[in-house]
C-alpha cells in the first residue's frame, strides 16, 4: 500500500478544526507536509467557520521532527536552499500569532521540530505514553524551529510543557474543547514568545549561561552545536524572543552545513541501514520467539548477557560449574539490577519480575526446551570445543548454539554452531552477529529481532579473527606501542587521543580491559595477523612487574577507590626496559612528533585494518563498520564512524602518510592494497566495490 504522506484538516460542527500530519512511520516533517501545515493553518485563519485548532499526528505519533533525509540531501548537494522556511512562517507567524487558538494533541512521539510545533501552540494535552524530547544536538544541530526561545520563556520541560495529560480515547475530545474554551475566554490564550515571567534577572542568567558554557567546554569540547544553543538562547534572553528565533534560524543552517552535522546524520542512516540484511530480511521470514535462553558462564560477560535478556522478559537458565561461582553469578546478575533500579532506570518491581526470570544450574538438564544457548566462558578452546560436544547432544533441533567469543574462530570452536554473538559488556549497545556458513538466514534474523529486543543494535558481520570491531582496532594498541617505544610519554598519548575523541586512551583502555587479557589475546592476534603486527614487550614487562590493570589497582595508571585514574611515574622505569629491548628509536634517541602525527600513527593503522576488513567483504557494507566502530569501541560519533572519518581524512593522504611511516618504521605502517587502490584512483573508501568477495 502507498504511503499516505499529507496535512488533513477536518471542521467539527464545534467550530474546530482539526488539522493532522500523516507521513508514515514517524510522521516526520517533510517539505510536503510543512507546505501543507503553511496551507492548512492560513485556511483555518481565514475561514469564518472555523473557532479554533487542534493540531496532531496519524497513526498515534505526533511528530518524529524534521524530515532528516534533507539534511542528508543538503550534505550531497550543498545546497542549503532545500531547508525550508519554517520557523518565521510557519511557527511565529502562522502559530505564535495565530488570531484563533491552537492546541496540540500529542500522542506518542513529538520530538524535535515536532515537539516545536506542538510548543508553538498555545496550549498541549497529551496522552500518557506521549516522549517529548529534543534530539536534535544527537544529529549536529540545535532545535532550528524556535523552540529554544519558547522553551525559555516557559522555564524549561518541567515546568508547564504539557498542560493536561488524559487518556488516550480522550485525546482528541479534551483537546478540541481546551481549544474552544480557549477562544471564548475560559482558559487564558498564551503566547510563549511574549511571556517574560518565568525569565530571571539578566545577571542571574549570565550567570548560568556561563556556567553552561564551562559545561559543554568541559562535556562536548569538539560538538559546536552544544556551544550554540547557549549563544542562541542568550540572545533570546538579552534581546528578546523575536531576535532569538532570528539568531536560531541562522545558527541552524550554518549548523547544518557543519562537519559534525555530516557526521552525524550520516551515522544516524548507518545505523537504521544495519537493520537491512540482504537475502534475510528481504525474502518474507519472520522472526522465531526466544522463550527459554541458556547462559553458559556467570562471569562478567556471561551474567551482563542474563542481566539484558531478562530485561527483555526472557526466561535465562544461567549455568556454572560449582554451586560458588553460580552464587556468583547470580549475585553479578542482581547488583546489575539493582544499579538501573538505583540510577533510576528501572524500577524495583521491574527488577523483581526480571530476576523470578533466572535459575541457576549446574548440569544440563534445563537445555532440553532452550531456544538458544549462549556460550560465556574464558577464551580457552578446548573448553569450548568440550562445551558445544556436551550441548549439541542435549538441546532440541531448533535450538541456536552462539559463543559469545570475541577472539576465537568460531568454525574452530564447534562444527554446529550456528552463531557467534558478542556482546562486549551488557552496557554496550553494539551487538555483532557473526555469520558462518552453518548459519542459516532464520538464525540470523532470530538473532537480529532478540538483539533489538534487548536493547542492542545488532550487526550482521563475517567470520574472522576478532570479527569487524576487534580486528578493525588491534593496531591500535600496538601503534601506541611503537611511539612510547620510539620515546613518546605515554601519558601524552593518551591525553591526545582522548582530546580526539575516544573515552579512553590506548593505554588506560589497556590497564581497564587488563593486561593478563591483553597477552592472550595478543597471542591470537600474532598468530593469525603476525606479518602486520608490532612486537612490543610492554605488556609482559608490565605483567612481570605486578600491574595487571585496574583489576589489581595498578596498571600505567594507579587506580584507587573513589579517585580517578592516577597517572603513575613509576611505570616509566618499566617503559624504559622496553625501550632497551626493542630499540627503534632513531640514533637512540627519542623522537619528535605532533599531536596530529600521534593521532595519525595510531588511527591510520587502524584505517588500514578496516579497508582489510572491507576488502575481504567482513561487513555488508562500509557504513557498517562505522557504526560498529561508534557503538563498539566508542569512536567518536560525531566523526561518523572510521571509515567516513577516514573519507574525510582522504584516502590519498592516508595511503601517503602510511607509506612514509612504513619506509621508517616497518611493516606495521605498510599501506594494505584496498587502500592503495582507492588513493591511487581518487576513491572513497566507503564506495562500494564493484566485485564483491564476501565472508557472508
Ligand atoms: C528543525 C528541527 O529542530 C530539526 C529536527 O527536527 S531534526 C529531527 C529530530 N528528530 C529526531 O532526531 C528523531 C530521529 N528518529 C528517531 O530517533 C527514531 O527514528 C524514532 C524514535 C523516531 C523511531 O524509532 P523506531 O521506532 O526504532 O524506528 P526507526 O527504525 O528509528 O525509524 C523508522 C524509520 O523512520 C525513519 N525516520 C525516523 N525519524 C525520522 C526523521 N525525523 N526524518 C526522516 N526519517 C525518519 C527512519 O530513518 C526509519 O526509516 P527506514 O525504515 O527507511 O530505515
């Protein structure tokens, strides 16, 4: 059935007019439906028939905001006349000050210019699941419809945004007599933008104002957005609510055409687009029902994995081997429960109903009835191999056999297995489901429907060592290596790269993941990626000397109850032994690099690993691993992902740099050949190849 995409205004025998945004899914506010709210709201000003107006969305949405695909138009094109006109014509003019009064029936979800439009009425009834909410900072921009100038004349979203909530049965009623009671004089008629009542003393805002600013330098150093809504809402306070509207529509298209916005909006499409598996959600399955799940393992991995399916009401069966490490495990369950419930993000009842969900075992009886079974042991693959031999035995036919390894080859683990889904700790929310050739399209989309159940994205990735997100960045460790090898302070480095954009440098994100972990798997690394790997004795050195990590408290840094992280001098005398041992710095003495030359040293490899893992065809498509990336190692989203900051970057540039670096130091640097491709034919390298070799 076509998309019925349109505004519809219907006039009661009240005098109403009720005026609705229809453009399935969400109701987003394409330049269609903005010319036909324009249309729709001078026609119920002119027309004697009509009292007042109600405005509200089809199908139980409000309005999911601006219809994103423009940004994305304007990005490609440049153009920035494809934005229209909406907040001087259609939200002050035709709403503000519109002679007839407007109310807004909100149901569902009202969110960026959405919730502005229902903010320009002059009065909101909404229905109790209504989500109100401006997430337009999330896409690079600020609100661009005026809602900044309302929002501070109303005092913010607690105070007064929605004026009545009813039933959902009793929206539409409640809404069109507030409206009429409005226009005979039963209920006041106001205009946000002449209101100055719940705005302080001007000192008294500059104050806060200021304090925000040191915020978002603080919070958002690299986002402009977050810096100009303070500038905008500060003009509306000193100058007046007309000027900020004014300031806010030129601030937003400057915003639009800003490289956080390209990023941004692009890494919002990715990740809609990893919700798009071709040969399995395009060929009519649907998806099967996950009743029962079997968690083997109640570590840290295995008891976040029961933590979010139980969430989901999921009944887990959680398996250890002796009756002390279930109590454990249980108990890990529990105290995750309970920080949602105490950081307001559960309540205690929903806990309570999660947690009746689990039952520990200790043999495999409860595996008879199980949908899935999630493996969550240590990397060790001999007692994996054991594992899937017992359980392959006892589960029914259609049961899902899943590792939940993030290393180890999954075609090595067991014959049957059908899966491998990892979740790097229960508060990630990027999913990656690998694929081998066992794993059927069913499975697959199985897997996809339970991960969205449980809050996660889920990609669809192929079969490799580390799989998309782990192979992508093991350089990026080891390129950390080789500059505190090449002399560089350590901490340096990793104040570079968080001032980049990561959470956590290489080495702090080393010392939190542990370095004992951090042998093994360098192991495996060697073992399968050896020929482009640098060697640095760092981590046993600093195994050898007792910092594990934050697991023991010490690690690169000293890490103590209560405080942050301590950088600790100490360590250098365990750098310098490294030092001594790999002996790469120029002449013996240490080298001289910049900021940016430390950031390229690192991420570059990194970038190289990634055009490995697009060549060999490891992801469906590029913008895959940059959600992957965003969601998995928390690369900066604002920089849209590794592959579109790479395209960014430009290839050519890259592949240059690499080669230098190579001729220096080895073949760590060595430019792989889909990027040598791809520079030398002035490509992107999120361009699809024109044949593909694909591992899914
Ligand atoms: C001037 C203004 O101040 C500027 C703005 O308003 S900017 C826009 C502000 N609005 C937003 O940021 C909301 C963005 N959307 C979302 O967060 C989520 O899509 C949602 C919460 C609305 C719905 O989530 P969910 O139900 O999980 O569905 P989801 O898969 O995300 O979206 C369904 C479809 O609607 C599309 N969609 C959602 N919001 C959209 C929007 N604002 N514009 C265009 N398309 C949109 C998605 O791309 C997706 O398309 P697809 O099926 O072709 O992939």
């Amino acid at each position: 059935m076509a998309k019925k995409i349109g505004v519809t205004m219907e006039v009661g025998n009240d005098g109403v007019a009720v005026i609705t945004i229809s453009n399935p899914p969400v109701n987003s506010l394409a330049s269609p439906i903005i010319s036909g709210l324009k249309e729709k709201f001078q026609d119920a000003n002119q027309r004697s028939d009509i009292k007042a107006i109600v405005l509200t969305g089809n199908g139980g949405r409000f309005s999911g905001g601006f219809d994103i695909n423009v940004f994305q138009q304007v990005h490609k094109t440049g153009d920035i006349s494809l934005m229209p006109e909406v907040s001087i014509d259609l939200v002050c003019n035709l709403m503000e000050d519109s002679r007839k009064p407007l109310v807004a029936a909100v149901e569902g979800l009202a969110l960026g210019g959405g919730l502005e439009l229902a903010m320009a009425c002059h009065a909101r009834v909404a229905a109790p699941k209504a989500q109100l909410g401006l997430p337009e900072l999330t896409l690079g921009v600020i609100p661009g419809f005026g809602a900044f100038q309302v929002d501070i004349v109303r005092g913010g979203q607690k105070f007064g945004l929605v004026d009545a909530l009813v039933p959902s049965g009793e929206l539409l009623s409640t809404s069109r007599k507030w409206a009429l009671d409005i226009a005979l004089g039963r209920k006041p008629f106001l205009r946000s933008l002449h209101r100055t009542d719940k705005i302080g003393s001007l000192s008294e805002a500059r104050a806060i104002l200021k304090d925000t600013r040191q915020l978002a330098k603080k919070i958002a150093p690299n986002m402009p957005q977050h810096h100009a809504c303070i500038d905008v809402i500060e003009e509306g306070i000193v100058h007046g609510g007309y000027s900020g509207v004014l300031k806010e529509a030129e601030v937003f298209k400057q915003l639009v055409m800003s490289d956080t916005a390209k990023a941004l909006v692009h890494v919002f499409f990715a990740q809609r687009a990893t919700s798009k598996v071709p040969n399995v959600t395009d060929v009519g399955l649907k998806p099967r029902p996950m009743k029962k799940v079997a968690v083997i393992g109640g570590g840290l991995m295995g008891s976040g994995i029961a933590t979010a399916l139980l969430l989901s009401n999921t009944r887990v069966v959680l398996k250890e081997i002796n009756p002390d490490y279930l109590q454990k495990g249980i108990k890990s369950v529990e105290a995750n429960l309970k920080s949602l419930v105490s950081r307001g993000k559960l309540t205690q009842d929903k806990a309570g109903k999660a947690l009746s969900l689990l039952k520990g075992v200790l043999d495999y009886a409860e595996f008879k009835d199980v949908d899935m079974v999630i493996e969550a042991v240590i990397e060790n693959i001999q007692l994996k191999q054991k594992i899937f031999k017992e359980i392959e035995e006892i589960c029914p036919p259609h049961c899902i056999l899943a590792s939940n390894t993030s290393t180890i080859d999954l075609n090595v683990i067991g014959e049957k297995l059908t899966q491998k889904i990892a979740f790097p700790a229960h508060i990630m929310t990027l999913l990656e489901i690998v694929r081998t050739e066992n794993t059927s399209a069913q499975v697959i989309l199985d897997l996809m429907s339970l991960g969205k159940a449980i809050k996660k994205v889920p990609v669809v990735v192929g079969n490799c060592i580390g799989f998309a997100v782990n192979r992508t960045f093991f350089p990026y460790t080891q390129g950390a290596h080789m500059l505190v090898n090449l002399g560089v302070d350590l901490f340096r480095v990793d104040r570079v790269i968080t001032s980049f954009g990561l959470p956590l440098g290489p080495f702090q994100l080393g010392d939190l993941a542990g370095h004992g972990i951090g042998m093994a798997v360098k192991e495996i690394y060697a073992k399968a990626y050896g020929n482009r790997m640098f060697r640095s004795p760092l981590t046993e050195l600093l195994v050898k000397s007792g910092r594990n990590g934050k697991i023991n408290g010490r690690g690169y840094y000293i890490y103590e109850k209560g405080s942050k992280p301590k950088p600790d001098s100490s360590v250098l005398s365990v750098v310098e032994e490294s030092r001594k041992l790999t002996n790469i710095m120029p002449g013996g003495k240490p080298i001289s690099v910049t900021d940016k030359e430390i950031v390229e040293m690192i991420l570059f490899p990194v970038v190289n690993e990634a055009c490995r893992v697009l060549d060999e065809g490891v992801v469906i498509r590029a913008s895959d691993l940059d959600v992957a990336s965003v969601l998995g190692m928390s690369f900066p989203s604002y920089r849209g992902g590794i592959i579109f900051w790479a395209d960014t970057v430009g290839p050519k540039y890259i592949y240059e740099k690499l080669k230098r670096l190579s001729e220096t130091y080895g073949g760590f640097f060595k430019p792989s050949r889909y990027l040598e491709e791809r520079a030398m034919n002035g490509m992107r390298l999120s361009e699809p190849k024109a044949s593909s070799r694909s591992r899914m």
